[in-house]
C-alpha cells in the first residue's frame, strides 16, 4: 500500500506536465512507453506454462513514462493474471508467451487517462478519461482505473486489475460483450462491469475453479 501511495503522488504531479505534452502532440506524436524485458514474466512462467497444441499469442507490457510504474512489476502482474487456471487459458486452445518485441500479437499498455483517450480515440472510441479500450493488438489501459479501481468492484485491487487484463483481451480473443445471466450469478468478464452490476456480484475471472465458463448472454 506504501508503494501504491507513493505511486499515486508521483502520478498526480506528472499529470499537468503530461496533459501539455498531448496537448502539444495533438497532431499524430504519441506519448512514449517504457517495454517490460519479456525475461521478466518469463522467469515467472518456466515453472508453469505449457503451449503444446495450443495457439501462443505473444505479448508485451509497456507503461508510460512519467507515470511512476515500473514496466517489469507491471509484465509480472499482467503475467500471472494471463496464466491464472482460472484465465482464458482454461479453454485448452490458447497459451500466452511474452515478448518486448513491437511485433507482439498483443501490446498491453497502461497509460494516463489523456493518452488513454488519444489512444482510443484515434478507433473512434470514447474512454472519457475514464475507461479502457481494445484498438486491434492494443489493450489500453487508463492508469486511474488501474490504481484506484471502479466503484461498481468491491473486491480488491488486484482482482480488478485482474479483470481488466482478462476483460481487454477477451476482446483481442474476439469475444464480445455479455450481460448478467441472473441475479447473484458472477458477472461474466466480458460484461462492462464499470456500468453496472445488473444483480450480477463482481467476477474477474472467464473461468471457475472447476474450469466452467462464466459467461452470460451476448450483448446484440
Ligand atoms: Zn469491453
């Protein structure tokens, strides 16, 4: 929690700076990202992860700079959400390895709210400085939910973060978005949870301990 704090003065003060900086960017220069070394969750991985007849897709943690986080503590955080058993890879189909290489099938970048929202909405898509978004191989996401959370989570910190990470590349996966089965069932991942809970209780996880998707009806 002290790291965390510390985290959020260094955060606020970078903020005015960092507003400028888009700002004056505002013609196609994008603010600049420190990459996660891929040894760094991979270490993490050697003990675990096992692609035989799965498709890998290959990813890369990157934050912004100015922000206060570390890359690396970030990749491992992503890394054990992404390995999880109760991740996506409980489908048996899809294994994740990571990289820091550009060519990564999926980037996961956390960044400020203002590049968030420029990031975004270069798709079209409108983060409101609040919220994260998926534009092809990129997951973006905003800083503030990252640290503080959403209102609509009780749970911890950690399991938030944890249902970003899988919710984002849920989409990558080409998963759209689902609603509340029934009231006091947990809230599918793929449900924009921020929204609204709909009698659902807060869920961070695509999968059960017994490997049963908890999923709910699509979204038209
Ligand atoms: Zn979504």
């Amino acid at each position: 929690m002290i790291a965390l704090g510390l985290g959020l003065v260094v955060v606020l003060a970078a903020v005015p700076l960092l507003a400028d900086r888009i700002k004056a960017a505002s013609g196609g220069v994008s603010a600049r990202f420190t990459t996660a070394r891929a040894d760094t969750a991979a270490g993490a991985a050697a003990a675990g992860a096992d692609t035989r007849g799965r498709d890998v897709l290959t990813y890369r943690v990157q934050v912004e700079e100015g922000t206060g986080l570390d890359a690396e503590h970030e990749a491992r955080t992503v890394h054990e959400v992404l390995t999880d058993p109760r991740g996506w890879t409980a489908d048996g189909e899809v294994a994740f390895v990571p990289s820091d290489s550009a060519a990564a099938d999926l980037s996961v970048k956390i960044a400020t709210p203002a590049t968030v929202d420029l990031l975004c909405g270069r798709a079209g898509l409108d983060t409101g400085g609040e919220v994260n978004c998926r534009v092809d191989n990129d997951v973006v996401v905003n800083l503030k939910r990252w640290t503080s959370g959403s209102p609509q989570f009780p749970g911890p910190i950690e399991e938030y973060r944890a249902l970003i990470v899988n919710h984002e590349v849920g989409h990558r996966l080409g998963r759209g978005h689902e609603t509340c089965p029934r009231a006091g069932a947990p809230a599918p991942v793929m449900m924009q949870q921020i929204k609204g809970l709909e009698g659902c209780v807060a869920n961070a996880w695509p999968y059960d301990a017994d490997g049963r998707y908890m999923g709910g009806p699509p979204v038209p």
